[in-house]
C-alpha cells in the first residue's frame, strides 16, 4: 500500500510503506525479518485498555460522575 491511516506507525520504525510491487513487498519482509526492530517504543506494550481502566477509575474516585 502507498499510504497510512498511522503514520506514527512509520516515524517510529514500527511499520513500513513499501507499495505494491510484489518484488518490493518481497524485499522489505526480507529486510524486516533479517533486521528486527530490537524494542517497541514506549507505552507500546499491549497495556493501553488496563492504563484506560486505571484511568477511568481514578477519576471516578477523584470527582467524576
């Protein structure tokens, strides 16, 4: 594909664009699993629904509805 609804995804080296030429989709899954990116940036650790939770909770107690 040739866009993104989440560029973040990109700036951070977490996704790639690379179009749609077979040839070109070849090299880059070839690229990605020869070089995997060595961490996740922060926060991207599958925690965001308990962070919400705690979030929504914490405001109920504090003056929330």
């Amino acid at each position: 594909r040739a866009n993104t609804e989440r560029p973040i995804t990109i700036t951070h080296g977490t996704n790639r664009l690379v179009g749609t030429d077979p040839e070109q989709i070849i090299r880059a899954a070839h690229d990605a699993l020869d070089h995997p990116r060595p961490s996740l940036p922060p926060l991207w650790d599958g925690q965001a629904a308990d962070r919400i939770l705690n979030a929504i909770q914490q405001w109920t107690v504090v003056g929330g509805q």
